[in-house]
C-alpha cells in the first residue's frame, strides 16, 4: 500500500517546520531544501510496501544536508512517524 495523501503531508509538514528552526539558512537554501525533500516525499510515495527504515536510510543518503542541520532526535522522531503511518495503512 502506498502513502496516502494526508500522510505525505505529515511528512512535508514536520521537514517545513525542521527547516524553519534552522537560523543559518538563507531564502534561497530553504528553497532549495525544500524543493529537494517533496521531491524525496514524492518518490516515496509511489512506493508499493514502504518500510521505515528503508526510507529513512535513503533519506539519509539523499537529504544528507537537510539531516545535518536538523538535531539528531529529528530522525528519530521522523522514524517513529514513518513506522505508525505504515502500520495505520
């Protein structure tokens, strides 16, 4: 089963709030990030049997930048959010 899309808004809703706590971003790079995770989100949710912790290890490699700016308890509360939208499917 694929995300549905009230799920994919939770995920780009909890990177838009992780990325407008980060001070050191200019317009331009939140712009950028952005555009780089719906991109991610959207090539997830596309997905057939999506599993957390694939995505966040695809994630990790793919939004490197965006992880490194985030505290390190942004993966694992994003990892907890994966595993209970998968299991609400």
């Amino acid at each position: 089963m694929a995300l549905k899309p009230r799920h994919i808004e939770k995920l780009r809703k909890i990177f838009e709030d992780g990325l407008m706590r980060v001070q050191q971003l200019d317009r331009i790079e939140r712009m950028q990030m952005r555009s780089k995770i719906r991109r991610e989100i959207s090539f997830v949710s596309s997905w057939k049997n999506p599993k957390a912790e694939i995505i966040i290890t695809r994630w990790e490699s793919r939004l490197s930048d965006v992880f490194s700016l985030f505290p390190h308890r942004f993966k694992d509360d994003l990892t907890m959010l994966l595993q209970e939208i998968i299991k609400e499917e």
